[in-house]
C-alpha cells in the first residue's frame, strides 16, 4: 500500500532533523520519503535548499546538509509575505 499523500505540506522542523541525521545513508531519498510518508522529489527539493559548501579541517570544500539551513531558506520569505494591518503600520 502506498501511503504518500497527493497534496504538498511544508516539511516540519522535526522532519529536517531526520533528513540531516540519515544523509550519508545510501538511496537516501527514497528512504526517508517512505519513512516521513512524503514524495522523493520533495526530499530532494529539501536537500538542494539545506546543502550548503564549507571549507573542510583539511582546506578541502565538501557539501553538507542542515536542517538550521533549510529552515531558515524557508522562514525567511514568509516574514514579508503576511499583511500588515493598517494598526501595525501607525505605530
């Protein structure tokens, strides 16, 4: 039985914590979309916004994900996109 959902729901910050602690595991997309009940594409669209390139102990650049990194890449639009009532403007 196939229990992924057909509408799209923003990832948890719970579920970014697994997504970043099951990285180096192996076809790992498919994986924790079977485990978190989500689309593959949907992990992948995550891990591309939370993979940031850092400069290794050895002056090597190597990719990471973090789920502090993703969740800020998708907080940080919605701070302007709410309206502000005309109160909040007078002050």
């Amino acid at each position: 039985m196939n229990t992924i959902t057909c509408h799209y729901q923003q990832l948890q910050s719970y579920e970014r914590g697994l997504i970043m602690a099951r990285q180096s595991d192996d076809r790992f997309c498919r994986r924790i979309a079977r485990k978190l009940h989500r689309n593959p594409s949907a992990i992948s669209h995550e891990l591309k916004h939370g993979t940031i390139r850092q400069i290794g102990a050895n002056h090597k650049p190597f990719t990471t994900y973090f789920a502090d990194t993703a969740q800020v890449f998708y907080d940080s639009p919605r701070t302007d996109c709410h309206a502000v009532s005309w109160v909040t403007k007078g002050s």
